[in-house]
C-alpha cells in the first residue's frame, strides 16, 4: 500500500490573466514535475509569491491548471485533475484528497464540532463515527469542549485553523493537502498537528504541504521541492 505514487503532476504550468487590468497575463510557473508517495511528506519551498499555494489550490481543482497534467490516484485508477469535470472532482474530494487551506472559511450558525463531522460525513463515515472522529480530532488540537456547540465566526485565528485542521483531517483521505497549518499555532498546538500530519503520513497517506516554520518541516518532511525553479521568467516587453 505504502510507496506507490498517489500525486503525479507532470510539467504543469500556471499563469494568471488580471482580467480588472485589461487582461494582463501574470505568469507564475513552468515545467513543473513530481510526484508524492504513499507514505511520505513532500515540502514545497520557495520565496513568498512562487506560486505554492497556487500548486495546492490546482491540485483541489480550486485553481485551473493551464499546461501539463496533475494525476491523483482514485480507488487504483489514475484521475487527471487538468481535465477531469467538476463531479470527478467532486468526486475525487471526498474519496481521494483532503485540503487545510490557510484559513477557515466560516459557515454561519453551525457550530464547530458540526461542522468538522459534516466534513467527515461527506468523505463517507456513518453519523457515529464522523461525529465520534470530530470529538477526537478536536480533543487532540486542543479545542476547548465550551467551544464545541458555538459557530466559529468568533473563534480566534488559532481556533478557527485547528477547526480547519480538524475537517481536513477527518476523511482518512490518501491524499493531504497542507497549506501553512500551523502558521497561527503556539508551540503546544503546532505540536499536536505534526502528531496528527505524522500519523497520517506513517500510515501511508501521501502529504504535499507548505510549512514556513523550519521546526515543523524539520519534524514533517521527508524531501523539499524548491518552486524557486520553475518561476517563469517574464522577457521585458520592447517597447
Ligand atoms: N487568484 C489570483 N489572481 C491573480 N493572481 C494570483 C491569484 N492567486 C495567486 N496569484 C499570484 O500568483 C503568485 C503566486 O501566489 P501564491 O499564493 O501561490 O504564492 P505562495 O508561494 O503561496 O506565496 P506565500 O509564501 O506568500 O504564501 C503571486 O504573485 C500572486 O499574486
Ligand atoms: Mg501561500
């Protein structure tokens, strides 16, 4: 199970076109190849600005992948996520990959310990063991019981990102995208996520994920891939 590729994405290129600019063309990335096993962390690094959130968000399908290929395993088959419809990718989210965005995208009215189940839900747990999971996974990160029932609307910066830590961790997904988990995390709770990340990992999930903090990519990857790279170089315009 472990050791066979999970992510392949083979020579992916991005650009933006800032179409409030009058459709300036901003380029990012070109060539960019690698793939993620099973069983391992890969860190991807780089100067602020290189497009690794960017690589991320692709990936989930949040962003569209304008050249080459990402290819994420889905029940032993390969799914393109360059090409594939939004349903597959639908799809693919609830079976295959698990997202941490860097923040928390807060749904009104419905509290924590909800919202982190209805993510385990949708990835295919029964309403026990979602609901038993998201009890656990909070419990690990620290998050006050008092704080279970409420919205997280209020929470503070590091409550709202261990509420996000817990949905995207809930799935058991093959696949974790990480993207700065533990950015607004004191040293007690950056430890539980590494635990958390760790376990996944030596379980055979396959991680992709940005870290800022040396410690924490220190403690989680296993190989760091340097955006820095693949940057497209933009040729000064003639004038
Ligand atoms: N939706 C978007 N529209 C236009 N430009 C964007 C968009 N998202 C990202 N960019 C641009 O793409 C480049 C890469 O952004 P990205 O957020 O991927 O960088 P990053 O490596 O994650 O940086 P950081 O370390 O600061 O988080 C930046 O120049 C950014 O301005
Ligand atoms: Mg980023």
């Amino acid at each position: 199970m472990t050791h066979l590729p999970q992510l392949a994405l083979e020579d992916v290129g991005k650009s933006f076109t800032l179409h409030l600019r009058g459709g300036v063309r901003l380029p990012v990335l070109s060539g960019l190849s690698f793939t993620v096993r099973r069983g391992e962390c890969v860190a991807l690094g780089g100067p602020s600005g290189t497009g690794k959130s960017s690589v991320l968000r692709m990936v989930y399908g949040n962003y569209r992948c304008d050249e080459g290929a990402i290819k994420v395993r889905d029940e032993g088959e390969w799914v393109d996520v360059a090409s594939a419809t939004p349903r597959r990718i639908i799809a693919l989210r609830r079976r295959a990959m698990g997202h941490v965005s860097q923040f928390l995208r807060v749904i009104p009215r419905i509290g924590a310990l909800d919202l982190v189940a209805a993510a385990g839900r949708d990835s295919g747990l029964d309403f026990e063991a979602a609901d038993a999971r998201a009890r656990e996974l909070l419990g690990r990160l620290n998050l006050p019981a008092r704080l279970w029932t409420l919205p997280p609307a209020t929470f503070s910066g590091g409550e709202q990102q261990r509420v996000n830590i817990a949905r995207g961790l809930i799935g058991n997904h093959p696949l974790l995208l990480l993207d700065e988990p533990t950015a607004s995390l004191d040293a007690r709770n950056r430890a539980a996520v590494i635990g958390l990340a760790r376990q996944r990992r030596d379980s055979g999930c396959a991680v992709l994920g940005v870290f800022h903090d040396a410690e924490v990519r220190a403690a989680l990857a296993d190989r760091e891939i340097d955006l820095g790279r693949f940057t497209r170089v933009v040729a000064a315009e003639a004038v």
